[in-house]
C-alpha cells in the first residue's frame, strides 16, 4: 500500500501538493456510495449513464430554458428509448423554466445523500434570481431505483458574489470525496468566486459544511481527484485567462480561507495552465493525473502570449508526492508530431477533453475536443481525437482523428457542426472499455451526440450512432436546441 504523503513533504524544496488533512476514514462508504460504480449510475442497475446538456432547448413557449436527458446505460450501450428528460418543469425539480435560465449548460454526478445511487447535478448559469441577471444557480436531482426524480438547490454560500449580478454560478461543476469518508465533495465555478461543499448532502440540498473563496476571482474550471495515491481527492481550481496569464493559472486548494488571509493559501502551479481540465491515470502507476485543455489561441483572444496555435492540452503526472510545483506539463497540440490535423487559428483543440481506459488496456486515454477545426472548406466542422495513454505517459502512438466525413461516423460533416464541442469517455455497456461520446451541439436545429463502443483498437465506428435531442424529447422552437453542449466531462463554452 503507498503511503500517504505527510505534511512535512508540503513543506520540501520542492512544494509537492495534492495533500490533504489527515482525516479518520470510514471503514466503509454507506453502500459502497461514491465508487466506480455508482458514480454516474442513477438507477442502480450496474450500468453507467450518460447526462446530456441541453441549455437551450425549449420549455413549451419558453426560448432557451433548457434541459438534461439521461441516457440509461446497458449492455447494448445508451439509446434515446431508455431515458428520463429532466427540466425546471418536472415535477419535484426547484426553479421555474424562464427565457435564457440555459439549464444543463453543465452537468455532473455523485452519490450525493450516500443512498447507493448517482445524483444529477445541473448547473444554471443563466438563473435570474431576485432582481440579479445571470445569477445562476445549482440543482441536485436524485437517483433511485426507479431513477431521477425530486429535487433540491445547492445555494451559493452566504456573502456570495458580494450583491454582484452577472455570475453564473454553476458554470463549471466538479465533485470528488476529499477526506475518504464515503461523502462526495462539490466544488461550484463561476464568473466570481468559487464555492465549496462538504458531504453528506441532506434531502434538502444542505451540505454538511461550505465556504465561498474568492483568492481565485472568477473560476473558469474546477477539477477534483486523487493525485497522490493516498484515496482522497484533490482539488484545483482553474480560474481562466487574466490580463497576466492568458493561458490561464493553475491552483491546487489547501483548504477554506480563515481570518488570517495567508492561512491555507492556494498552492500555485507556476508551469501549469488551463481554462478546463480532468484527472485520470494515465500512465498507470496508480496515481492521477492532471489534464487540462487551453483553446483559446491568441487569434481568439487578439493577443499575444495564450494557447498554441489552434490550441493545446497539457499533462502533468501525479505521484507519491502529488503534483509538484517544479514540474513541467507535458504539451500536445496538432502540430506536434504524430496528433491528427493541423494547427489552424481557431481550431479550438482543447475546448472539451476527457480521461478514459478506450482499449481496457490500463492506461487511461485522452479524448480531445476541436470544434473549430475545418473539414476541408467546411468551417468549424469540427473534429475529435483521441490521444492513448501508455506506461511512459501520454503518446501519439495510434492516436485517432475523427471528423463527420469519417468512414463509418453516421451524418455528414457541414459548415458550424462544432463536432467535439463536448467530449466524455465513460464505459457504459460493462464491457471494461470506455465508449466514445463526441458532442455536436450545432448538428440541426436540435444537436446530437456521436457514441461510438470501445474496443482493443479504440473507438469501433461501424455500428457508432448519432442520437439527436428531438429524437431523446427535447423541444425546439425558434433557437437551436443545442443538445450535446454539455456531458459529465469538461468543456469551455466558446
């Protein structure tokens, strides 16, 4: 068994972070709550389940309110005739469906009441609350036997935002259990401050305890997970481009502010960026790793000094001794040698990435979003590859690159599909290997997602499917419903 790290190695030369407070564990989480298998399981049948974003679908007359289709797993995978389409009009769900909330614009999951099944979390950045636009908000809708039903708010935490309007809280969202006590952690960004909270969620959304933290400002991304190998999660938050960093900075927390403002500072990760990341054993050695997506290159951002050109995700490798602050990330983008495509302004590679096992041969892969990538003269068509992961790290190896005039890949690729706007890898037939799950939010008036089953040689494009939002019961009126623009796995909005 690796040992944990001590705070003493906190305080080494070297800075290594992704330490946390030395916490009596639970024997054993109350049925198994927050493991693998139900993690994303929102009836407890065995099978993970695919959540679906939908933030600008219709609600009856109302433009853009939103919703989130889950999609059951099985052994045939995920179809549009198992599902369960939640919105601020279902029955038992907070809230009220109005013009521009834009539910679903991120989704996430954990076994928040430690019940044994998944609950969807969605968050809504476009919420009016009181007389602040765009204050955002956040929903917790539990799982059962049955599946998704009822509903809470997970409130910002008192002092929030300080009056200010305009944050869109809820626009990232990640979750990961951060003293190994069974109960998840949630940790909520958004244009202001981040916010964290501390399981066991109760029926009524209430968490055990919560603290805003505003040493960040803005937090673009959040990410949790387990760097260290000691089985509790850490957390890094990414607060997205800054007139210093346009590559955005890299944090890892160290705990809640206190009345001494230099009291568990941030730990910052001087060689890092990233506007989105994803933790994953990449390398297998049994610790995970930090993988973050910068799209913005600096013809987006009219500017010198951001992303690659065409963008780029970075990789740093966790260990015994987490993340340290001396390491440099190690950097992929399509003009590196072996990644399919070519670095074009634009292209966006970056903007979603996701962390799976694809060939179950115990390296996690990396499936990379670009959605701003040509497909000949068809601007942002878009594309997704899939980089594979090895005992020396990440590699070009039999990397993927996949577009809608792919052999194989159903539909057709056009001008604006934004093909790879959101990517997630998550097994979702039982078959040890992970599914490939491409969003196309722009594909129609509706959006879709391309699933594509996992095989020994990656994604199997023969027999892959396009399930599209009217087909899995969203309603579309005058906009688009942009079905696909969020999945479980991060992305950055455009």
């Amino acid at each position: 068994m690796r040992r944990a790290v001590t705070a003493a190695a906190v305080l080494a030369p070297l800075l290594a972070v992704g330490v946390s407070p030395t916490v009596a564990s639970a024997g054993s989480p109350f049925k198994g709550a927050n493991t693998a298998a139900v993690q994303d399981d929102f009836n407890g049948d065995g099978y993970r389940d695919l959540a679906v974003g939908a933030p600008h679908a219709a609600n009856g007359g109302v433009e853009d309110a939103g919703a989130v289709v889950v999609l059951y797993g099985s052994a045939s995978s995920v179809s549009t005739a198992h599902r369960t389409v939640i919105t601020q009009a279902t029955s038992g769900v907070p809230g009220t469906a109005e013009e521009g909330d834009a539910f679903g614009t991120a989704v996430s999951s954990a076994d928040l009441d430690r019940d044994g099944y998944a609950d969807l979390i969605v968050g809504t950045p476009g919420e009016q609350v009181g007389d602040k636009s765009l204050r955002g908000s956040v929903t917790v809708v539990w799982g059962g036997p049955s599946g998704l039903s009822g509903g809470a708010t997970i409130s910002p935490v008192a002092g929030y935002g300080d009056g200010r309007t305009y944050c869109g809280f809820g626009s990232s969202l990640a979750t990961g259990d951060m003293n190994g006590d069974g109960a998840p952690e949630v940790a909520i960004g958004s244009r202001c401050e981040g916010a964290a909270y501390s399981g066991p969620f109760s029926r009524t959304g209430k968490a055990a305890s919560a603290y805003r933290d505003s040493r960040y400002g803005g937090t673009r991304g959040v990410v949790m997970g387990d760097v260290d190998g000691d089985g509790r999660a850490e957390r890094f938050w990414l607060p997205g481009p800054s007139d210093d960093d346009l590559r955005g900075s890299v944090y890892v927390d160290n705990g809640p502010p206190t009345d001494d403002y230099s009291d568990n500072w941030p730990t910052e990760l001087p060689y890092a960026d990233g506007h989105a990341g994803q933790i994953g054993d990449v390398n297998g050695d049994g610790y995970g790793d930090l993988v973050t997506g910068i799209a913005d290159d600096d013809s987006l951002m009219n500017a010198t000094g951001a992303a690659h050109r065409g963008g780029e995700i970075q990789v740093l490798y966790g260990s015994a001794r987490g993340i340290t602050v001396d390491q440099r990330p190690q950097v992929f983008h399509q003009a590196t040698a072996g990644v399919p495509g070519t670095a074009e302004n634009g292209d966006r590679f970056g903007q979603s990435l996701s962390v799976g096992d694809v060939d179950a041969d115990g390296y996690a892969d990396v499936l990379v979003g670009s959605p701003g990538e040509a497909v000949g003269k068809l601007e942002s068509a878009g594309t997704a590859v899939l980089l594979r992961g090895s005992a020396s790290g990440l590699t070009t190896a039999k990397s993927v690159g996949v577009t809608q005039n792919t052999a194989g890949v159903p539909g057709a690729a056009e001008t604006g599909d934004q093909f790879g706007a959101t990517a997630h890898l998550a097994d979702l037939n039982r078959d040890g290997r992970a599914e490939t799950v491409v969003g196309v939010p722009t594909e129609n008036s509706d959006g879709c997602v391309w699933v594509a089953r996992g095989s020994a040689s990656g994604p199997v494009l023969g027999g892959s499917v396009n399930l599209c939002g009217k087909s899995a019961g969203i309603t579309v009126r005058g906009s688009k419903g942009y079905f696909g623009a969020a999945l479980a796995s991060p992305h950055v909005a455009p």
